[in-house]
C-alpha cells in the first residue's frame, strides 16, 4: 500500500521541463544531508514545503533514491554521501562497533586518543569530495557543521578546514583530531557560542513554534509501549525547560534543545555565519560547506515521524533551509547545492500499525537477554555468548576459542530462525561470499547483498539477524524513551530523496532509482575533476557534466 500511495504522489506531479546545463566548475558547493528524511517523508510533506525545501525539490529530483547498504544509521550513512563508497569500503560499518578485543568503538572516535572528548575521521578508510578538490586545486576549502559530530565528521574528510558540531551544555566545538583547531577556527564558534547563550539568558528561547493548522489536526495521544504521550506540540518533553537561573546548564534543557525544531534553527545559523565569516565561494577556487541537519532524526526518535510534532519539525527544517539558501545566493557566485538524507525510518510501531495492520515492537533487551540465557543453558557456559544487548547485530564475545566460537555461532543462527519476530538470520562468512552482478540496480538487491555493502572482515558483527519489517525496537517507559528508529534493511530505511539544485535550473523529476554513491562522482564532476580514488557510485547525468 505505502509503494501504491507514494508512486501515485509522483505520478500526479506535474511534467518538468528539461533542466538547463549545471554551471561549470561552481565556486561554491554545498552539501546538505536532512537526518531520517525517509523519501516517504519527503512525499508525504512535499506539496506542503514553502521555503528552501520547495526551492530544492524544483530542481533535479530523484524522489526515491537509495542508501543501497543494509546497516541504515547515522555514520554510515553520512560516510557515504560525499565519498562515492558503501560503507564496505568507508569502513564506517555502524555507529559503532565491536573491535577483535571486544571493546566498544564509537564511529568518529580517535585510535590511541587518552581524551574521551576528541574526535575525527581517523576510522574512516576513504577520503571525499573536500579532500580530493583540495588536492586538485591550491586554495580550495571544505567546511562542515551539524547538531552530530559523526554526522559533520564523516562529510567533511581527512583534511577540513573547519569541522563543528553541537555539544551540550558548550554549543558549536570542534576537535583538533577532526581539522584544525587554531584561535581562528575555535574563537568564531566562542563568540557564536558567547553570543547565543547571552540572547537566551535575556529571553529564554522558545523550543517549539506554535503548530500551524495542518499540524494542530494531526495532534492526537498514542501509547508507545508503556509510555503515554498527548501528541500535542509542545510536547510533553519541553514542560519546566526554562525553570531556574541555570537552565542552559541543566541537563533536561540541553537534551530538549536537540529534541526540537530549534537544533536545526542553530545549525543554519552557524552556517551561515561560517559562510560570511570565511567568504565562502569567494576563494581561489571550489569551496565545499557540508551541512547535516539533524532535527528530524531526534523528533522521529523521540516522537516518531507520524504526528503533530514532525510536521512542525518539517516547517522548521523548511525555513532553516530556506534561510541557508538564501545566504548561499547572496554570495553571488556559480553554486551547487545537493540534498540528502544518511537513512530513512518508519513511524512508532503502535501508530504506524494504524496504518499497515503489521508494524510490531521488540522489547530489545528482553529478546537479547533470552538469547544469551538460552545458549549459556544449551552450550554449558558460564558467560553470556555476545556482547551487549543488539539482537540484529551479534558480537561472539572474544573469551570464546575458535571451537566454541563455532557452537556459539550454530546455535544462535537456529535459536534465531525459531523466533517469530525474525525474517532472516545470516552468517558473517556468507555475507563475505555474497556476490553482487555489476550493474544490480538497487532496488533489486536482496537483503543479503545490501548487507555485503555494508559488510567490513574487522568491524562487522559475526551474526546479523533480519526483523519483520517496521519493527521497533525497546519498550518506551518514560519521557526522553526512544519510541522509534531505523537501521533494518527495508525499503522504508534506505529509500532517501536525492536533489540538486542550482540558480536557473529547470524542474525535472526522475524515477530512475539513483543511488547516495552516486553523489561525490557527480559533484565532483561538475568541479571538473576526476575522482583520484575508486568510487562505487557513478556520474549522474545532470545537463552534459559527466565525462564521455
């Protein structure tokens, strides 16, 4: 029904006129990934945008695109989007993983690094689009910034001029491990910083807009597993937000800053002051600004992407846009500007099973817990067979040898087929075998190769176990809960929209089922170079800027 509904959205579209040519070698390119921005999102609110997602989607649009791999979260994801590779060859295989050892890597943390606070790109194994212009052309720079230090990390590249994210309780930082981290590059985020932290002591910051009246009609109470919520805008979260002196410092503030439409108001703000700062498109050569916006990820995890509260999250992530394009477009220079998202997602599982009769929930820890007591029973161990308490991706804890590695394996892969919440069960060593024909178009892979191209020998998990699709995971109990999420292998998690947009562009929508790795060979060759480095993706046709 959700294939029906979303093919004859686009098929009352109205025909596009043939898009004019890409301006050649762009002063500026700016790369703009919207987090969880499934392409069931983008074609539910599309005829609603009126700001910068509007000007966008009138460009070239493919409105189902693909994060073609299996393993759909935020640092995968985003470690595709400018480096043409799945995450098989990035490397970034989760938000993360566990290492030969058994220790618990976070994506963008430092190898050997003693300062839990440093991060940067060092697990990645690819470089992207930033790092190759910066080589090809003396003078060029590359910029990023969002509310996720995975998420600007993995756009910006080994070699970055200026990577930011949010940090709670501080505002925008950087690290040194992530670029440079010079009084020129850390004193504009402290005045930034400075500057804001003082406008809210003066006026403490409304969280969430008043809903609109398209928003106010979708406001209705659901129970997301045993939590009650009232599906009114604000949400029940932002209640005593600004109680006491020291409510910037408090820790249910800085938590509801993220969960609201506020965070992606911050991000624009900061990029736009980044582009004014550095003149950005006014250099030597292309500048690259990489912008994540991820407002909608953390709305559609707390709340889920169905109700009153995502459609005032969309009228926000809209206007954020729509004020960073126009920053953008007074720079007055050749641009380019890209669309995205790292993942898609589905809607809390009791309401979307409003809709589809068979969205379920998974109480993860439980289902993890009977696992590991069932084959400490079964095999005659005294230690829990995997680490930690994910059921889709299992670690063999490292104590076992090679022999009862094997057992452990057997017996969970047949524990796993018996169990009515699960789809498929899958070994690491035949997802390592699997076979890809040249040329599969994504919506034509099976799960087993989707994960393949999210399959890396030293960081994926032993075990990968494959949910009934539009399952959620957890069992929400209190405020601040996740009720929703992504990450499966299902259409609803990898279809993502793909736009590009620049002045005089003539609108044109495409079915064509284009792929995330297929972005940095396009945008890199509309800068006129040739990626330096083997890409999986390919150059998009945008108006005779691909090489013969």
């Amino acid at each position: 029904m959700k294939k029906l509904i979303l093919a004859a959205m686009l098929a009352a579209l109205p025909a596009a006129a043939q898009a004019g040519p890409p301006p050649a070698r762009p002063k500026l390119i700016v790369a703009i990934s919207v987090d969880q921005f499934s392409a069931e999102l983008f074609a539910r609110y599309r005829p609603t945008y009126r700001k910068g997602l509007r000007t966008l989607w009138r460009g070239i649009a493919y409105p189902v695109g693909y994060q073609s791999h299996g393993g759909t979260e935020t640092c995968p994801g985003h470690s595709v989007i400018l480096t043409g590779r799945y995450p098989a060859g990035t490397g970034i295989v989760a938000n993360a993983w566990y290492d030969a050892a058994g220790n618990d890597t976070y994506c963008v943390s430092v190898p050997g690094q003693s300062d839990p606070k440093a991060r940067g790109p060092q697990n990645m194994r690819v470089t992207t689009l930033g790092d190759w212009i910066k080589t090809a052309e003396p003078g060029a720079r590359t910029f990023a910034v969002s509310a996720k230090d995975r998420a600007a990390i993995t756009m910006a590249g080994k070699h970055a001029d200026g990577v930011y994210w949010w940090e709670d309780g501080t505002g925008f930082t950087t690290s040194p491990s992530a670029g440079p981290a010079t009084p020129a590059v850390t004193g504009p985020a402290g005045a930034f910083n400075a500057a804001l932290f003082a406008q809210w002591r003066a006026a403490p910051p409304t969280l969430w807009p008043r809903p609109s009246k398209r928003c106010a009609a979708l406001q209705k109470p659901y129970v997301f597993g045993e939590m009650p919520i009232t599906g009114r805008v604000p949400p029940e979260m932002a209640a005593g937000a600004t109680d006491g002196a020291d409510f910037l410092q408090s820790r249910h503030f800085q938590d509801i800053v993220r969960v609201s439409p506020t965070m992606d108001g911050l991000t624009a703000d900061f990029a736009i002051d980044l582009i004014r700062r550095e003149r950005l498109g006014h250099g030597p050569a292309t500048d690259v600004l990489a912008v994540s916006f991820s407002g909608t990820d953390y709305v559609g995890h707390r709340l889920g992407n169905g109700g009153a509260e995502m459609c005032v999250q969309q009228e926000a992530v809209d206007r954020a846009i729509g004020r960073l394009l126009k920053a953008v477009r007074a720079q007055r220079v050749p641009v380019m500007v890209m669309l995205t998202a790292d993942h898609g997602g589905t809607d809390a599982a009791e309401r979307q099973h409003d809709h589809d009769g068979q969205a379920a929930r998974v109480d993860r820890t439980a289902f993890a817990k009977r696992l590991d007591a069932d084959l400490r029973q079964q095999l005659g161990i005294d230690f829990d067979p995997f680490l930690g308490n994910d059921p889709e991706q299992l670690y063999i804890d490292p104590r076992a040898d090679k022999a009862l590695e094997a057992r452990i394996r057997a017996a969970a892969i047949a524990w796993l087929r018996q169990q009515p919440e699960v789809r498929e069960v899958h070994d690491s060593g035949e997802i390592a075998a699997t076979v890809i024909a040249p040329g599969t178009p994504p919506d034509r892979l099976t799960n087993l190769q989707r994960l393949k191209l999210s399959y890396d020998s030293e960081r994926s998990p032993d075990i990968v176990a494959v949910f009934a699709e539009r399952s959620s995971f957890g069992i929400p109990r209190k405020t601040g809960d996740y009720v929703a999420g992504h990450g499966s292998v299902w259409n609803h998690d990898r279809q993502v929209p793909i736009l590009f947009w620049w002045p005089g562009v003539k609108r044109q929508d495409r079915a064509a089922p284009a792929q995330v790795v297929d972005i940095a060979p396009t945008l890199a060759a509309i800068a006129g170079i040739a990626p330096p480095v083997p890409v999986d993706g390919q150059c998009l046709d945008l108006g005779g800027n691909c090489p013969k």
